[in-house]
C-alpha cells in the first residue's frame, strides 16, 4: 500500500511525435510537413490521417490522451492543490472500476453482497476526480457506462451526481461535500477484509493503485467479526422478519448523518409484507361454459337423490363466478395452454368426487374424524427404495430407487396399457424405467382422476383422465421426463449444478419445480428443455418443493445451516416470504387446499403450521419419533392433516385445533386420541396437560420419550414399516406406502 503514485501526463505534443515517427517508419510519410501551426488543428490532421489509414485503435488512444490537455499541450489545471499528488490517468478509473467489478461479480457468491459494498463508493469518488481534475469527457463516459449498476437502489444519488459536470459545481455542490467532508463507513467481515486488500495489492497496476488510494483518502474499512453476510442469508432474513436491523456495523455503513444509507437499502429488498394472491385461479371462460353445459346434461341424466346438491350447484359453490379480485391471480400472469376434452372431463370428476367425497366437519365433542388408511406395503426391496408416489387416480404406484431405476405397479394387479405395437399383447403389472445413473430422489405422476362411465363426446375417442407422465429427478443432476403410453423417457431437463434433490407438478400441470444441491429452485415448463424461472436465495441444499394451490406461488425448503421456508412468486420470480422457525433438517412440505395455511416437517419429528399471508407459525404438532417425518397431505376441507413418517406410524391431526398451552383443564377424558384396531396404544390417556411423554410407541427404541400434543388425531402404528408416502384423496381416503424392514435389515440399519 506504501507504493507511491507518482505517474504524470506526457503533453499532446510528445504523443504526436510518436505517431508522426509511427506513421514515418510504417509508410515513409513525413506527417510533420503537413502539421499546421495550432495544437487544436494538428489534432485533426493526426485523427484525419489516422482514421483514413484504418489504425482505429491507435486513434482511439489519441483521442483518449488529448482529452486532458489544453490548448497548448499542457495537463488541464487541477482545482485541488493536493492533487498532484494523487494524478492517475482519467482513463484508467473507468479500466480500474470495470477491473474490480468483474473480481466481484466472478467470486464466491457468499462474498458478493458484502464485497459489493465497495463499488458505489469507489463510483462516486472517482466520478467526482474525474469531474474535478478538469477531465470532463472521462467524468461523462464514466457516468454512461456506470450508471446502470446503481440505477434501482441509487436512482436519486445518481440523478444529483449527474448535475455535477464542471469542477466549480464540485465545490458547490451540496451531495459532492457531504462525500468529500465525511469518510465513507464500509462494514465488511474480518476474513473479507484481507481477502479484499489481498486481491488489491496483487492488482496494483491494474486497479489497486486507484482503489486503495480512494478508499485511503476518502473511506474507513469497518472490520466486523462474523460470517459473510448478504440479503436473503438466514441472519439478514431473521433479523428482518423481527424488524431488527441487521447488525450494528450495518446502522453505520454510508456517510453519518444521510438518511439513504446502504445498510438501509439493503435490507428493505425483502418486504415480508407485501399483498399476497392467496385465491384460486379463476378459470377460463371457454373452459367453464363447457364444464357448466356437460354438467347440466349430466344431472339431467342421473338427478341427484333428494337432499344432495346438483352437480352445477356444487360446481358452482367449488368455483363461484367472481369478478377480478385482488386475493386471486390473473389468467395472464402465468401461460398455460389451451384446454382439451381431457380437461372438461377431469373437472366434471372432481366436481362429481368433491360432492360425494366422506366430509370432515372437525371435532365433535373432543372426538376426532374417523379418517380411514388404506397402506401398501413393499417387501423384498433390500433397501433400495428411496422414494414413492402414488397417482391421483389411485391406479398406479411408482417407487424410485437407489440403484437409478424407477419401477411403476398397477396397484390392482391389472396389466399396464401400452401404445406399442409390439407391446399390445404384453400382459404385466409392472414396468421398469431405466434412465438416471445415480440415485432417484423424487418421483411424481401428473394429474389423474377417475374416469367417467359414458363419453360425452359422441363419435369421438373418449377422453382418457389417467396418468400420462411421469417426473423424477437424481443425484445425476438430471430431471427426466417419462410416458406412461409407451413406457419411455420423453425428455431430459438439465440445468442443475449437482444432484436434483426434489420436484413438484403444478396444480394445473404443464409446469413443474424443482430443488437441488445448486440451493436454487428453478420452473420448468413441460415443452421446454430450459428452465423458466431460477430462484436464487437459499444459502445452503433444497431438502423439499411444494406449490401453493392456485399454481402463482412455490415453496421452498432448505436444508443444513439455513433451515428456512421461501415462498416464491412464479410470474416475476421474486421471494414474497420467508418462514423461520425450524432447527432440524427440514424433510416435508405441504399447502392446503384453501390455500392460507402451510405445513412443514422436520426430521426431529415437529410439525410446523404456518399463516401463508402473515408469515407467521401458528402452532407445532408433536408425536412422531424423530428420524424424519417423509411426507404430508391435506383433507379436502384443509381441517385435517395427515402425516408418515421414519417412525413407522401415520398420524393425523387437526388443524383447526387451538395451539399447545391452550387446552381446556376441565377435559378429563384423553385427549381424542384414536389409535387403529389391532395397533399399539401411544399411553395412558392425558388429563388436561397440553402433551405427554410417551415411550414404544410406533416401534420407537425403549427409553425414548415422545411428547404427543393434544390436536394428534389418530395414530396409525405398523409393524416395522417407515411410512414414505401419504395422499388424502378428493374423496379423503388416505392412501400410504412404505417399506417393511425385517428385524435382519433392521440390525444391518
């Protein structure tokens, strides 16, 4: 840093010789004889002969020296009488920003933010030098090629620097003094600090001459012992959501006594706040008059018996006819394609399933729901089943392993259809597809739903409502895309960096998320190879996906150190909202079907409800074991929540039921808790205590205690069973799978 700067000007006159010489050597031109008597006119002549003979970068070096000296060659006079000691070439200020911005934005991405902090003020004070020191054309292209870095957080800065264009406006100008009078407070972390100095010293001739020498006159470096910071890191969001500020080194960042401060600008980037779309999506006008007729003719063909509602009446009460409202999404914010016969006749089924579904009121007098569980259970696996989905339809179920291939069953045992020729005749239960070359992760079926007895569609096929494809992704880092007609790969999305850990269809498919070790999520779109969306801002590896039933937003899980929920906006790409409050690895997701309340899960057996809207926890459940609660479902009415978990148990627990710590004392009979016929009891009954130690339950080790919160439901144990997979159906049968482990494969565990 003791190097000294002691670099002057050569006049315009010397460079002209060297050109003449140049030109005299290359063409035995004398330029001389031709050179009139003015400096200004002589200019042109050298530009004139340059630009004829093509030497364009020589001339653009010309033009660049002549640009701060006079008339009569000598450097422009400096109004600061310590300048001299501190002249660099204007050019090099724009070369020495571009150098170090470049350095930044190529680093590591944790060091980006706190890094980044150095280049409004290397901008402003090398502007106001340039501007000073009397290089008025430098001070003009450096503002040009700048200025867009700052533009949407130093709008009204950049408008006020942009007035100062002559060195007396310098002196007068009240923004230029407050910069000049003060030092400017840079807050950066101590290994940052060397790492930053280090890069400087190592880049002297490039840009750390300039650099160190600004921030030498004109800042104060802050060393502040902690990790790397930056917008959306769990301590800045934290920090946020309690509407404290980041740190106290962050308070001073900027010049005292300015209001717009960069530590303040910052930290409103998130607004935890802003107007969310929870409503559903309306649907399309074309779409509903063709739903709305089928329907009419349907329940003119088979009435409903007395006391239940038509199917247009309860087509009706499922999607009233709204006129644009803010809690819904507009049609426009997100494309989709145009409808199909297929979609009338699904929608019609759901309305048809909705109607006749078994309806959960809730409790009634302490007592819970009889909620049914039909569980599939696999054995002979050998441990190789990593993941399991089952279809909307309940016809298919289809197991990843970690061997990387996906298996499907019918789970009817009824022969799976296929579109091949060769196939027509093939009569099996099960297919293998083999594709990925490292574990599977995630598997997903599209959209599916029984379908109807008639065709609706006189003379025309009829519309087919089972599952078409199938999603899964890897720790090959690949998405694949699979059809259920012909029993093969479709397309392979790539874009991760690193294994793909999760993904989601959307509600109203053609659009699917997923989470990898990258710790971004991106959106795809079936018809497309690229991603659509990437959504930066989780710190560490996405654990789970979900999406918000209206199709507008995503959630997203984090695992590791950050332990955060975001919810994501699908039309700009924005993170709307950020939930905190889990301390283990985060292992589920589920969002309701009204579409107000989240539901998260943990592997230390905790799970979380939370207020969408106000980002807020409403209460924890307890009662699974730990080692990882695998998967979470909804009932239709979202007053129910259904859950499997490593402990070997399905459980289910009412939502609407007042948080821990609020139970009536005088409740002297249990807590409603109903355990399956045949199953293990989770102990003796509560008496008024919000929860209760329980050991064995679900196959749990001896000596370990569970504290079960009074809103537990029913408690589903297996034998030795983890429970993978669990799906409230539209009719709200849950259906569950998991894997039996034998006490040989137990041990080996």
């Amino acid at each position: 840093m003791s190097r000294p700067a002691n670099r002057s000007k050569q006049p315009a006159s010397r460079h002209r010789e060297k050109l003449k010489k140049l030109s005299e050597r290359e063409h035995g031109f004398q330029s001389s004889s031709l050179e009139p008597e003015g400096s200004a006119d002589s200019t042109f002549w050298v530009t004139d002969y340059l630009v004829k003979k093509g030497y364009k970068r020589t001339e653009e070096i010309f033009r660049q020296e002549v640009k701060d000296v006079d008339e009569s060659g000598k450097p422009k006079h400096h109004n600061d009488p310590a300048a001299s000691e501190r002249i660099f070439p204007a050019g090099k200020y724009l070369t020495a920003f571009r150098h170090f911005e470049r350095w930044v934005d190529n680093g590591i991405d944790l060091y980006k933010f706190e890094l980044g902090k150095v280049l409004w003020p290397l901008f402003v004070y090398s502007y106001l030098r340039l501007v000073d020191q009397g290089s008025y054309g430098h001070a003009k292209d450096f503002m040009e090629q700048l200025r867009g870095r700052f533009e949407t957080t130093r709008a009204d800065e950049l408008r006020n620097l942009a007035t100062i264009t002559l060195a007396q406006h310098v002196r007068d100008s009240p923004i230029a003094k407050v910069y000049l009078d003060n030092r400017y407070i840079i807050p950066i972390n101590k290994s940052l600090t060397g790492h930053l100095f280090h890069f400087l010293e190592r880049e002297f001739d490039q840009c750390g001459s300039i650099i160190l020498d600004i921030i030498q006159q004109y800042c104060r470096v802050d060393s502040v012992d902690r990790g790397p910071i930056e917008p959306f890191s769990f301590e800045a969001i934290y920090r946020r959501a309690r509407n404290q500020e980041l740190d106290e080194a962050d308070v001073q960042e900027g010049i005292p006594g300015v209001s717009n401060r960069s530590g303040v600008t910052n930290r409103d980037i998130l607004d935890n706040s802003a107007a969310l779309k929870l409503g559903p999506l309306p649907l399309d006008p074309e779409l509903r008059g063709d739903i709305v007729a089928e329907l009419e003719e349907e329940d003119r063909l088979h009435p409903p018996r007395e006391g239940v509602p038509t199917l247009v009446e309860e087509f009706n009460t499922m999607k009233p006819i709204k006129k644009e409202s803010d809690d819904s999404p507009q049609r426009t914010d997100i494309p989709y394609p145009p409808s199909r016969a297929r979609d009338v006749v699904m929608e019609m089924q759901k309305v048809r399933e909705n109607r006749d579904r078994f309806r959960i009121e809730g409790r009634t007098g302490g007592v819970g729901p009889a909620v049914s569980v039909c569980m599939f259970t696999f054995h002979n696996h050998l441990g190789s089943i990593s993941c399991m989905d089952f279809s909307k339809d309940q016809e298919l179920v289809a197991v990843g392993t970690t061997e990387s291939y996906i298996r499907v069953w019918s789970l009817e045992g009824k022969p799976l259809k296929s579109r091949l020729p060769p196939e027509k005749d093939v009569k099996v239960n099960n297919r293998k597809l083999i594709g990925h070359s490292a574990p599977v992760y995630t598997v997903a079926f599209s959209d599916a739903i029984t379908n109807m007895d008639r065709n609706i569609y006189e003379g025309d096929p009829k519309p087919e409502t089972d599952s078409k494809l199938l999603i899964s992704c890897s720790a090959d880092g690949q998405v694949r895309l699979w059809s259920l007609e012909v029993w093969s790969c479709l397309c392979i999305y790539k874009g991760h960096d690193g294994p793909v850990f999760s993904l989601a269809w959307s509600p109203h498919g053609h659009y699917f998320a997923t989470g990898g070790w990258d710790k971004t999520v991106r959106i795809w779109s079936q018809d497309h190879a690229s991603a659509q969306r990437l959504l930066v801002g989780h710190d560490t590896a996405i654990s789970a996906v979900t999406w918000h039933p209206n199709g507008a937003y995503v959630f997203s899980a984090s695992d590791e150190t950050d332990k955060s929920i975001r919810l994501w906006s699908v039309a700009n790409g924005n993170c709307v909202r950020v939930f905190i409050g889990h301390t283990d690895f985060i292992t589920a997701l589920e969002c309701a079907p009204n579409g107000k309340i989240l539901a998260s899960a943990d592997i230390g057996g905790n799970i979380f409800l939370w207020d969408i809207d106000k980002a807020t926890r409403i209460k924890r459940c307890r009662g699974h074991g730990r080692g990882g609660i695998w998967s979470l479902s909804f009932s239709v009415e979202s007053n129910v929540l259904v859950s499997g978990g490593q402990d070997n148990t399905v459980r289910v627990w009412d939502v609407e039921m007042p948080a821990e710590g609020s139970r009536p004392a005088n409740q002297q009979d249990g807590d409603g808790t109903i355990v399956a016929a045949g199953g293990q009891g989770d102990g003796s009954k509560q008496t008024g205590q919000t929860a209760q130690p329980v050991s064995g339950a679900g196959g749990k080790k001896k000596g370990k205690e569970v504290m079960i919160t009074p809103d537990q439901i029913s408690a589903f144990p297996t034998k030795k069973t983890p429970v993978l997979k669990v799906q409230c159906t539209r009719m709200n049968l849950v259906i569950a799978g998991g894997c039996y482990y034998p006490e040989t494969q137990e041990a080996a565990r």
